[in-house]
C-alpha cells in the first residue's frame, strides 16, 4: 500500500508541478545518457529539486535522489513520507560532520545520480550572481572523479514558491543545462 501511495502522489505532485510552473525538460535532459551523475543547480526554493526531478524521463528518475537538509524534511509525518518513500531523498544533517554527509553522497552514488545545491542555502534576491559554494561539491567530484557533474540554472523558481509561502504561485520556469564536466 505505501508503495502504491508514493507512486500516485510521485505522478500527481510531478503534473502540479509542471501544470504551475510549465517547466518543460530541456532536450539535453531528455537524452540525458546512461550512468550515475550528479545533476547540481542555484537554490532559489524548497520546490527546485522538483523541477528537475520533473523533467528527468521516468527511467532516469527512478534513479536520481536529491539532496536536502535533514532538519526540514523530517520535521512533520508527511514530509518525512515524501523525502523517504516519493523522493527518496539523501537527509544531510546540518548538525552532524560535514565529513557524514560526504559519505552518505558517496554511498548514494554507487547506485543512484544525486540532485544538490552546493551553495546550501536558498538564495533569497534577484540578483543573478551565485553564493558561494560549500566545499562538498568539490570534495565529492574529488572521491569520485569519474562521475560526471551536470549544470543546470534555474530560473523563476523562488517567485514560485517564496520562501514563507505553503501554496505555489503559478509562473514559468524555465531549466537550462549545460554540458557534463
């Protein structure tokens, strides 16, 4: 039954997501090859993970674990149930050694690619300019040196969900992939 439950909201929360934000996938995700990848982006809202994870093909989705702080989702019955059994999430504990989350990323990738922000937090103005990165990204690519890392900016997400809001305003978004490094 939970299983039956994580799909149907899997398929319902990806239809809301691209019906409100009418993200389309970028044709480079959409013939995204084979392997395990770390797909990393700008922070902007709690619902990034969302429009990349929505514009990944299914078969790939099944295989992609975003990561986020462990402090927000499982704060509460129903986030702890999407992070666990939707999204199979990787929770990093902002209270634990850094090294801890370098090792739960690690182990993640031996079978799944990883969706994460490293400038850790969402960013909250306009301005275009990235915050600086954490230092995990780089140490990650360090221990795993043939996993390839893709880019991708995202665009309009934090005047979708504001940081504050529970309910989404509905805007365009748009994702946009650079090349594998």
């Amino acid at each position: 039954m939970k299983e039956f439950l994580a799909a149907a909201l899997d398929f319902i929360l990806c239809r809301i997501t691209i019906f409100i934000t009418g993200v389309r996938p970028p044709q480079e995700l959409l013939n995204i090859g084979e392997g395990t990848k770390i797909y990393y982006a700008n922070h902007a809202s709690h619902g990034d993970f969302l429009l990349i994870f929505v514009s990944l093909p299914y078969r790939v989705r099944k295989r992609v674990r975003p990561v986020a702080a462990a402090e927000y989702w499982e704060s509460g019955p129903v986030r702890r149930f999407l992070a666990k059994n939707v999204f199979n999430m990787v929770l990093i504990s902002r209270r634990k050694d850094p090294l801890e989350a370098l090792t739960q990323m690690n182990e993640a990738l031996q079978t799944h690619s990883l969706i994460i922000f490293p400038e850790g937090t969402r960013k909250m103005n306009d301005d275009l300019a990235l915050q600086p990165f954490k230092s995990g990204i780089f140490r990650l690519a360090q221990q795993c040196p043939s996993v390839p890392l893709v880019p991708i900016w995202i665009k309009n997400a934090r005047n979708v969900l504001p940081k504050g809001f529970m309910i989404p305003i509905p805007l365009l978004c748009e994702l946009i992939v650079g090349e594998e490094i």
